[in-house]
C-alpha cells in the first residue's frame, strides 16, 4: 500500500505539473521506493521510542543511486510522500574504483561517507558557509561529530541531474546551494532533531 500510494503521489505530482516540489520529472525505481519504505518504518518505530526527533519531518539518503541523480529525499511521515528531492556529493573515500560500487567507514581521516541514521543539530558558519552539525546514533556513524562530518553545500555540486558522477566530498553530505536553502527551512522551523538516514 506504502509502494502504491508514494507511486500514485509521484505520478499526480508529474501530471498537474507540480514543480515546486521537483525540479524534474525524475522516475524513482520499485527497489528505491521499497528501500526508502524499509527505512521509513525503521525511523517511525525509532521515533515513536523517542519522543527528542521530528516526528514529522526526516531526510533519506540513498547511496546505491548514482551521485549524478537526485537520492536525497526530504520525507513527510505524516503523509507518506516525499515532499522534495536533490543531488548530494558522497565522500571521496568511498570510491571503489567500481563503477555504481562504494564502500563506507566511520574512521577518520577516511575521506568515506558513513552509513546510519543522524541527528541533525545546530548551525555554525564554516569554511563552505552555513553547516549543521551531525550526530551519529548508530555503530557505523558514532565519530561523526570527531570526523566533522556536516551537512553543507557547495558550488561544486550541480543543481540539475546530470547524466555522470558529480565531485566528491571528504565525508560528508554535500549538496547544492539552492537545494540546501529549501532544506534548511525544514531545520531552522523544527523544534526537535530532524533524522537523515544515510543507506545503501
């Protein structure tokens, strides 16, 4: 039913023309929307635990979706739909060599994006401008916060899908300036920690 609503959604948002929320008519495979249904529930049943998060509000991430495509989702929980989506770089640690093959760390110094849920916190103003701060909550993201791991933009990532690899990060999720001012409304208005969940 999940699969079947968020199809439905996409398919009226593509005939009524609705670009506010899509800068383009992008096709989101079954296996994206059930990987992105999988991790849904995972973050409602952590939520419902958790009374700290939007329970709202959270952004996905999906690494096995090529960096030149849109794969990071701005999702409504309320209403089981996805509200926006943009490009996001991936650390250039996480190159295999492999074309659509990554591979992730929490090390530091690893240059990798690492996979897991993080709680977006506050605002600081850093080398790339405006950034909010990450906190891993799972094995696999925990030195987020010593790694300086943040969510920020960058001119270097293109605004429109492109049909090749766009640049790298050094582990962070990085992504265009336009995109990052409409997410960034989401942050600044919520008065709890919105969830990213990064997965491949």
């Amino acid at each position: 039913m999940k699969i079947f609503s968020l199809l439905l959604f996409m398919t009226l948002g593509v005939l009524t023309g609705s670009k506010h929320y899509y800068k383009n008519e992008t096709t989101i495979t079954s296996l994206e929307i059930e990987r992105i249904n999988t991790r849904v529930t995972e973050i409602r049943n952590m939520i419902s635990i958790d009374p700290k998060y939007n329970t709202k509000i959270a952004f996905f991430v999906d690494m096995r979706i090529p960096s030149g495509k849109n794969r990071f989702f701005v999702y409504d929980l309320v209403n089981n739909k996805i509200l926006d989506q943009g490009l996001v770089a991936h650390g250039s640690g996480s190159e295999t060599g492999v074309k659509g093959s990554l591979k992730f760390s929490n090390t530091p110094n690893s240059n990798c994006t690492a996979l897991g849920r993080y709680a977006i916190g506050k605002c600081y103003k850093g080398g790339f401008g405006k950034a909010y701060r990450l906190s891993g909550l799972d094995e696999t993201n925990n030195n987020a916060l010593s790694r300086a791991i943040v969510l920020h933009y960058y001119s270097a990532v293109p605004y429109d899908e492109q049909d090749y690899y766009i640049s790298n990060s050094h582990g962070c999720p990085m992504v265009n300036e336009q995109f990052f001012k409409r997410i960034e409304k989401y942050i600044d208005t919520s008065k709890s920690n919105i969830i990213l969940d990064i997965y491949y």
